[in-house]
C-alpha cells in the first residue's frame, strides 16, 4: 500500500495527496493486522473447544486359560496326583516343570497385548493349576513378576487335585472379597464324587464393583446332566450377586465343557447368543457367533469346540448401540493365538501345541487355547 502511495506523488507530485495515501494504507494496514489476530484467536479457540471435547477412553483386557495340568512335581496329599510326579507316567520333573512355568508365564504375559501393548489383562481367570505353590511359582516368572501380579486361590476339593485360580494386576484390578461356592451333587449316586466349584471374587474395576466368577464345569466324560446342573448353580450364584447389588458388573468365565449353544449354558445359565435379547438381569455370550464362523479354542477330531467362554452380564452391555462409556461396557472379544501356540506338522497341524501328546514330552501349552474380552470406559 505505501508504495502505491509513493508512486502516485511520484506521478502527480502532490504532497498532501501522499500523504492522505499514507494515512489511507496505514488504517487499512492496521486493520488487517486487527483482522488477522481475531481470525487466530478465532481459530485458537476454535481447537481448544475441540480438544475439550476430545473423550479419552481406558480399555481392560479381561482374560481366561486353561493351563492343562500345571502340577508340581510333589504329591499333595488326599489328590490323584500321581501322574505328575518324577517317577509317574508323565516323568514330571522340574526341568519339565520349569519349562510348564516358562511357557505359561509367556502366554498369560502376552494375552491381551494385541489391544493394550506393554500392558495386557487386568485379570485372567486360570483352570488346571494344583496349588498355590504353582501359582506363587507362576507369578515370579520374569513376565509375570514385571508386572507384579498376584493371584487368588482357594483350596479345592477335586480328586485329581486341579483348581479353578484368578490371577491379577493390582493396578488395575484390586480383590475385595473372595469365596468358594462349591458345586453340589443333587443326586445320591454322587454324594462321594468332588469337583471344582465356583471361585466368586469381588472387586474393583475402573471404580466399579466387578465380581467375578471362574469355573471348570464336570468334563465330558460325564453326562451332559452334571453340566446342565453346573449351569444352573452358576445362576443361582448370579443372581444372588445381583439382589445384594443390582449395578455390578459380573463376569462368569471357565472350562465349561460345553459349547455356548449346549443346553447348560444356553438354557441352565441362560447365556443369551444376541445382545438385544439379554433382559436386566440377564447374561450375554459373545462366543455364539465365533464358534459359528468357524473359530474355537479346541480341536477334537477335526472340530471345533470353543469350551473357553467369557460371559456378561447386562450392566456391562450397550445393546442400544448408544456408545455411552462412562460406565464399563463390553468393547471387544477374541481367540488369543500366536503362532507359537500351534502345532507346525503332522496329523495335528493347525492345533494347539499342548505339553504332552502320545505319550511324547512336545515342551507345549496348552490343549486350549485362551480367550480375551475388552471393556471400555471414559477416563475421567
């Protein structure tokens, strides 16, 4: 603008009429200047009220293992332990224990890391573990230990001896109260049998009241009956949670031995396959579908099953779709796999790589493979 003014002086040699020129551009110079500072306050503003309205979310893993036979190599006294001692037909000895500890540790430590790196579960409920020896030998593997986690375990009165166990992060997950509800034999028949009931724990997620319950239902050597009344008392349990407090948050995960459509956990527990059909006091099982696409957590003669079920309770569900995080709700679920936990070769390629097959030591995992629910709530 001042050079337009001193070009037309130039031209027409007027003094007063540069400098009304002068004064012309400084004004209009002034103004843009004006202009522009309100156009960056303007923007500045702008992306401050979009950064506040910027949620921030916290996302937990919540896991569950069947850890196949982690026994210590001493005989624990009243179980049927035998085949996993040194001189038992596994030939159980602390190099093969050690290694059990190793490879568990790897993938309890890994679980969850495919959504939450570096971090993992809050908590993983775990079946198949003898004692709270192995368990205390369990979290002091390097993986584990760097974490610090910490388990929960009450001594069960199965006859071989295996145990239901939660294991946790306390930073994220603190246990405030824990009981063994046992299962119960209705029938007089099997008033001598035992098995594993039902690990109940109460805690605090989030800052919510989370409880939950970890089970592994009679196996399949046995009727489906002993598993449909397992489904049932698992019911019982639930519902009494929900009259001490209708707001919690319950999370029933194991070994059921039974598929989700299976009539224990469709209809004893009433695990729901939709969302939208789960009432206020309901279950809802996201396994239906997986299982129906062709995905499970073990192999039996070339079929699926996935026995590994994380099931919810409606509190932590958003069927309306509403997206309303600011309680815990379901996000995600998963199979856990790594190529590490399959078989390469062979007849059974393609399954899981367990400890022993055929009588041969094959340094494995597990014959199940794990699974893995995610929860979401805003961060305050």
């Amino acid at each position: 603008m001042l050079i337009f003014a001193a070009k037309v002086r130039k031209k027409c040699g007027n003094a007063k009429l540069f400098h009304f020129f002068s004064y012309l551009c400084t004004i209009i110079i002034i103004d843009m200047k004006k202009t522009f500072a309100l156009l960056a306050l303007l923007l500045l503003i702008g992306i401050s009220a979009a950064r506040a309205d910027e949620k921030k979310f916290a996302l937990y893993g919540i896991g569950f293992y069947n850890l196949e036979n982690l026994f210590d190599t001493c005989h624990d006294e009243g179980h049927n332990d035998y085949q996993f001692l040194p001189d038992g037909q596994y030939k159980w000895t602390g190099l093969k224990y050690k290694h059990k500890l190793r490879n568990m540790a790897r993938v309890l430590s890994d679980m969850g890391t495919d959504k939450l790196p570096g971090i993992g579960c809050a908590l993983i409920g775990v079946s198949e573990v003898e004692n709270a020896k192995c368990l205390a030998d369990l979290c002091e593997e390097e993986p584990l230990k760097a974490r610090n986690f910490q388990f929960v375990h009450i001594e069960g009165p199965d006859y071989r001896g295996v145990d239901c166990a939660l294991l946790y992060n306390p930073r994220l997950f603190k246990v405030d109260a824990v009981k063994l509800v046992p299962y119960v034999y209705v029938l007089p028949k099997d008033s001598m049998r035992n098995t594993r009931g039902f690990l109940t724990v109460s805690g605090t997620l989030a800052n919510e009241h989370v409880v939950v319950i970890v089970n592994h239902l009679p196996s399949r050597f046995a009727e489906s009956f002993y598993r449909e009344e397992g489904g049932r008392q698992i019911r019982q349990v639930k519902d009494s949670l929900l009259r001490e407090d209708p707001n919690v948050k319950i999370i029933i995960m194991g070994d059921m031995n039974d598929d989700p459509q299976d009539k224990s956990m469709a209809e004893s527990l009433g695990a729901k396959r939709k969302m939208a059909d789960v009432e206020s006091d309901g279950l809802w099982n996201p396994w239906w579908d997986t299982l129906a696409n062709g995905m499970g957590t073990l192999r039996y003669d070339g079929k699926w099953n996935l026995f590994d079920q994380i099931i919810l309770s409606h509190s932590l569900l958003d069927p309306n779709k509403k997206k309303d995080y600011s309680l815990l709700k379901y996000y995600a679920h998963q199979i856990f796999c790594r190529d590490y936990l399959l078989q390469k070769e062979g007849k059974y390629k393609g399954n899981s790589l367990r400890t022993h097959a055929g009588g041969v030591w094959l340094d494995g995992y597990s014959d199940h493979f794990p699974t893995v629910v995610y929860v979401i709530k805003e961060a305050k």
